[in-house]
C-alpha cells in the first residue's frame, strides 16, 4: 500500500490568509482543494510538499452566481458533481456541465473541484507510476531524473494536458480569477496554460484561483465530446470541445479547443476562421474537422495509441460540430 508522506496541513478561513500562508512557506507548500490528484501524487512521491494549505474552510470559495444573460461565476471550490448538475449551467454553458460530469467517478466528482481540475497535473505513461517503478526507469524530467523517456534528445517535458473542464472553459471564452502576493487578477483561461509538460501552468505558484468566470450565453451553442478507454471512468485521451455563437443560421463566433493532445489545451483556430460567417452544413463541418485535426500532435504517452488518437480528432470533432448544428452524428451512409 502507498502511503502518504507527513506534513503540516493548514486550514485558512479566508482567501488573503491563504495567499499569505503560500507566501510564507514559499516552494515548500502547495494548495489543495478536494485533494483527487494530489493526494495520490503525493502517495507516489511525485509531489513532495511538507505544508498543505487547505481550501476546504475557506469562505465564499464555493458557489455559482450569475445568469447566462449576464454571465456567470463559479466559485473555484464549487465541487465537479456541483458544476455538472446546476441547472443554468447545464442548459447555458453544456460543454462545461457536460465535461465535468464525465471527469472521473461520481465519488471523485463529489471531493475534486472546478479550480483543481484546471490546475490539475499533466500526465504521462513513464510519471504517473510509484516511486519504486520510477526509480526501475531511472526517472524523468518531471521527477527527479534528467531525461525525456518519451523523446530521450529533447530539452522538454511532453506530459500531457489531462484535465476535461480546461478545454470546454476556454471554448467558452471563460476567465480565471486569481489571488496571490501581489493582489488579484483577471486572466483569460487561454492565457493560464504553457506548452511544458513541467510548467503547464502560467500563474505563479503562490497565486489562488478564486473563481471562474463564464461570459453571457446569449446565441450560444456548446458541446464536450470525450475518448477514453473505459466509459465508466477514465482521463480523456482526447477531449474536443466547441462553442459556436449564432446570429440565426450563420456562424457569428466560434472556438474548437482539443484536449489531451498536448502540454495545454490546443485551440484549432484555423477551423474556428473557416466557420465565421457560415452555416453549419456537413460540408462546412467536414472541411473545419479537416483542419482541427491538423494541430493535433499526440505523443505515445497516453493510453491508446498515438495515430489512433490523432484520427479520432477528426471523428470526434465532425460528431461534436453535427451536434451544434442539430445533424445526426454520422452522416448518412
Ligand atoms: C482515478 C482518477 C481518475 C481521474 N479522472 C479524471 C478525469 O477523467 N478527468 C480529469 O480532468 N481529472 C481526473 N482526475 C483528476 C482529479 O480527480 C480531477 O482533476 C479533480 O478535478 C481535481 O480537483 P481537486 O479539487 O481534487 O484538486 P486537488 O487534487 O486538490 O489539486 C489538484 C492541483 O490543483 C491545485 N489547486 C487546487 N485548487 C486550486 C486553486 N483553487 N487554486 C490554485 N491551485 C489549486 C493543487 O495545488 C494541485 O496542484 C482523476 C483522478 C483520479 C485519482
Ligand atoms: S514526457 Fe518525458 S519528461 Fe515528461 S513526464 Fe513523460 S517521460 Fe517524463
């Protein structure tokens, strides 16, 4: 059995007291919300903290606000069982309710939260492993080794984005509100991630993600499509997300955002462009799946193989346009 390491655990009630409790303890202390991730990485000596800062006890951290007219607020402590079931959301913003409900099981779903799953680690085959396999392969980059096992010449880290609510949150033009050392601060969630496997992430350690802020819905369609070995439970080894704005017919906006192909979520813009100003035909969407599928670069680091998981780009993308444009999910033979 794996068991957790010691450390202090810290219970802040309030957000300033938490952001001045990261300040203290510096590199040595990391946050946790439901602890779905940590704790097992902790287990497996991936992570190392000697202090948790719990935000469990934290006030005000939990909740959804708003209304799809004027947008809405989620609190980062909202649970993902929360998110997926609240009603505005799951009839305004479906990619979100929808992504969040198919992350992992309903048990994880009731302890992990919405600011977790976008802060959560990237994965790979040769680190998501216990110290003793780890240690077998003489390590990685990410953790306590040198070199790349996936692309031994390469100066990075490749692990890959793994989180379902990422994808759908920036299809959606959502922001991420942030607290740390040197105040707050609004950013988009397209600007919270890096393509490093090791800092997946652009905010400072120290800074707090207090809540995420959805956009009005007005005209709005979106949708989460999700491939995963295992229906019941499983990470994405592919997440596509699309989020289209309509002025009657025609396209106005758009956004397709592919998960787990990469170190951060990947943002198809060139399909987007060729959807602007368009209706939403089986010829349009063929041509959009077309060029989604070209930024897609899966590495043999997952589950299912990595040509597999780069064709069903195309699959999943073709299914996850016809649902927004109200079409049966395959054509017609
Ligand atoms: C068996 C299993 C299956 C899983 N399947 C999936 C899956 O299918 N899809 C998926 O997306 N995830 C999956 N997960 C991962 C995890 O359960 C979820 O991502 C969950 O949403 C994490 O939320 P949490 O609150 O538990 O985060 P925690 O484990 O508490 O934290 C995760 C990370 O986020 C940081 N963090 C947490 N809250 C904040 C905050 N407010 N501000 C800044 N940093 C913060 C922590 O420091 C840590 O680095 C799975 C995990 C397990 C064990
Ligand atoms: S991509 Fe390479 S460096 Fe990163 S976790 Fe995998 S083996 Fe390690």
């Amino acid at each position: 059995m794996m068991r957790l390491p010691p450390f202090t655990y810290l219970s802040p009630a309030s957000v300033a007291d938490a952001a001045r409790q990261m300040a203290e303890h510096g590199p040595a202390a990391m946050l946790v919300a439901g602890g779905t991730d940590l704790y097992p990485n902790m287990k497996r000596r991936q992570f190392e903290p000697s202090v948790l800062i719990g935000l469990r006890a934290v006030k005000g951290l939990a909740g959804v606000g708003g209304s799809a007219r004027a947008g809405m607020t989620i609190g980062s402590a909202t649970t993902l069982t929360a998110v997926s079931r609240h009603p505005d959301i799951a009839r305004h913003y479906p990619a979100l309710a929808t992504a969040a409900g198919l992350v992992s099981t309903p048990q994880l779903r009731n302890m992990g939260t919405l600011g977790g799953n976008v802060c959560v680690d990237t994965r790979c085959n040769y680190y998501n492993q216990s110290y003793q396999w780890r240690k077998a392969v003489n390590f990685c980059m990410k953790k306590d080794g040198d070199i790349c096992l996936v692309a031994p010449g390469s100066s990075r880290c490749w692990a890959v984005s793994s989180s379902d609510t990422a994808p759908a949150l920036w299809s959606l033009g959502a922001t991420v509100r942030l607290v740390g050392p040197a105040g707050e601060r609004e950013i988009p969630v397209a600007g919270l991630y890096r393509d490093d496997g090791i800092q997946y992430l652009t905010k400072q350690p120290g800074e707090i993600v207090t809540e995420i802020v959805l956009p009005p819905a007005e005209d709005v369609r979106s949708v989460y499509l999700k491939l995963r070995r295992r229906g019941s439970f499983d990470f994405p080894v592919l997440g596509v997300a699309a989020t289209v704005q309509m002025d009657g017919e025609i396209v106005r906006a758009a956004r397709i955002v592919l998960g787990a192909v990469a170190s951060l979520p990947r943002e198809a813009v060139e399909a987007a462009r060729l959807m602007v100003g368009e209706r939403l035909s089986p010829d349009l969407i063929d041509r959009a799946a077309e060029a989604a599928y070209r930024p897609a670069k899966p590495l043999d680091n997952t589950d299912l193989t990595h040509p597999y998981r780069k064709k069903m780009t195309r699959v999943f993308v073709t299914r996850a346009l016809r649902r927004l444009a109200g079409l049966p999910e395959a054509p017609e033979a």
